[in-house]
C-alpha cells in the first residue's frame, strides 16, 4: 500500500473514532437535569405522537366507514393474541419512554410517572379512535392489556430498579396469511404486524438478576412463550379451517433467551443498539407444548 494510502486510510479511522466519541458523549445519560435535552424530548414526542394519530385517522380509519362512539367486548378472539400484543407494545413504549427521560437526566419518580405511562396514553387514544369507526370499536380488553404492560415495566422498576423479566417478540411466515392475505397480511411486513399464527411472546427472565451470587452468566435468560395456530378469522365460530378440517389450538413454549443489554461494552452506541434489539427473541432451541403433543424444534423463532 502506497504511503498515500496509508494517510488516507489514518484519517478514515480518526474521523470514525472522533464520530463515535461524539455519539458515545450524546447518548450519555446526564447525571442531573438537562432542561434542553428534557425540552428536546417533550417536543419531539408531543409532535411524534400528533403526526401518528393524525396520519392514522387519515390513512387507516379514512378506509372505513365511520360510526357513533362504540364499544366492543372482542376478549375471546385471536385465542386473546392481539391482547398479549398490547401487553408487548406498552411494555416497550414504557420502557423506552422511562429511557429517553433517563437521558435527560430526569428523576426517576418522573420518569416512571410520564415517561413510561406515555405509551399507555398513546394507546388509549388509538383506542378512541377504534370507538368511531365500524370496523372495530374501543375495547377494554385492550386497555387492560395496555395497563398490564406499563404495569410490568413500572411495577419491576420500583420493586428491583431494573428489569429481570423482560417482554419479548418472535415471528415467523405461516401459510395461513396465504389463506387469508387481506386481514393476516399479503407481504412480509404486514405478516408481522397481522398474522398470529406466526408471533410468539416471551416473557424472558435474567437467571443472574434473581441469584446475584451465583456464576450463572449475566447475559442468559431463560424465555416462556406463547403462540397461537390455526386462526383465520378472531372467533372459531365464523373460523372456515373447521371445514377444512383443521382447529385452532394455543401453544406453549420453553426455550432459552439472551440477554443482549448484558454484552460487555464501552460503546454507548452499542449499547443503546443492543437495547432496541433487546425486544426480540433469539433463536434457540425451544420445547413446544400444546393440546396433542410436545415438540422440540431446534431453533425456534
């Protein structure tokens, strides 16, 4: 390599080392209160928060015929599926709410009180808005389900300062969705966010949080899961697979977990990185049970 290079190649690695000094300072929690980074953080939620209600008033519920305030009671659908997913989603709106607020160097009491009941309130909104239109309506299944999950965030902060059981997400293409593309999704992405016959939840639990002494590693966990099979349609009475000749059942699942946030390193960037794919569960050798027999899948997703 010419001496040239070799310059060039030096200053590439100063810039990226100067770049990651920088964003390792800024996503250093302040250790008191940083009114401008707690203003930063109100505004950019506030006006985040806006857009999406905004944009799914228009977008989504624009495509369906509007209605009278009602309400649902949709608790038996889905083998409660979409419930555990509200469970999921206000427990990591929770816990990044509480975080972003850390970062300002917010109390904690604070950060518990607005940071993480943001997303339960973001959630009660979307649920007015399923009360105005036809195709749904507002269910309190969802907003118990909501509370459970910044329940489980906030009631672990103030019982052990930390979270040892974490709530956690996998999925994986059934061909269900291929059955029913327009409400379990046409392509992949919205497979994710409709089919449950592909998702499962974890509740992951930190084996070395609950024996501190022990030489148990800090980054394995051990993960309960539960999925649900066979759903077409939310009710097994209007569910077309029983002419099929197939039924719907709940699975449920034992499996090991890792604990990506206990990864050691001084990068702040990776840290935070690690945090966000915290939410998901890795593959791993998993025991199915279910209503006709137990399965051992060798890597489960």
């Amino acid at each position: 390599m010419k001496q040239g290079s070799l310059k060039y190649l030096f200053l590439l690695i100063s810039i990226i080392s100067f770049s990651q000094s920088k964003i390792d300072a800024f996503l250093t929690p302040s250790d008191s209160l940083n009114k401008g980074r707690r203003n930063a953080v109100i505004i950019s939620e506030t006006s985040l928060a806006s857009i999406s209600l905004i944009g799914l008033n228009q977008l989504w519920y624009a495509d369906f015929e509007r209605s009278k305030f009602h309400t649902v009671n949709d608790n038996n659908e889905w083998l409660q599926m979409d419930k555990v997913g509200h469970v999921f989603t206000s427990y990591q709106l929770a816990k990044h709410g509480a975080q972003i607020l850390n970062w300002s160097g917010v109390k904690k009491q604070d950060q518990l009180l607005y940071g993480a009941t943001l997303g339960f309130g973001f959630l009660a909104a979307v649920e007015v808005l399923d009360g105005y239109s036809q195709e749904w309506g507002f269910s309190w299944g969802d907003i118990l389900a909501n509370g459970i999950g910044t329940s489980v965030y906030i009631g672990q902060e103030l019982l052990w300062n930390e979270q040892r059981i974490a709530i956690k997400y996998s999925f994986h293409q059934t061909n269900f969705a291929d059955k029913r593309p327009d409400k379990l999704g046409e392509s992949f992405l919205e497979q994710v966010l409709k089919d449950y016959n592909g998702q499962t939840y974890w509740l992951s639990a930190n084996l070395h949080s609950f024996f501190k002494k022990s030489k148990i590693p800090k980054w394995l966990n051990v993960a309960f899961g539960y999925s649900g099979e066979g759903m077409l349609y939310g009710s097994k009475t209007t569910d077309n697979q029983i002419i099929n000749g197939n039924d719907r059942y709940r699975q449920f699942y034992l499996s090991l977990d890792l604990n990506l946030i206990a990864i050691q390193t001084n990068s702040k960037f990776l840290r935070t990185i690690f945090d966000i794919f915290n939410m998901i569960k890795i593959p791993f050798p998993s025991l199915e049970f279910n209503k006709n027999r137990c399965v051992f899948h060798l890597f489960y997703y």
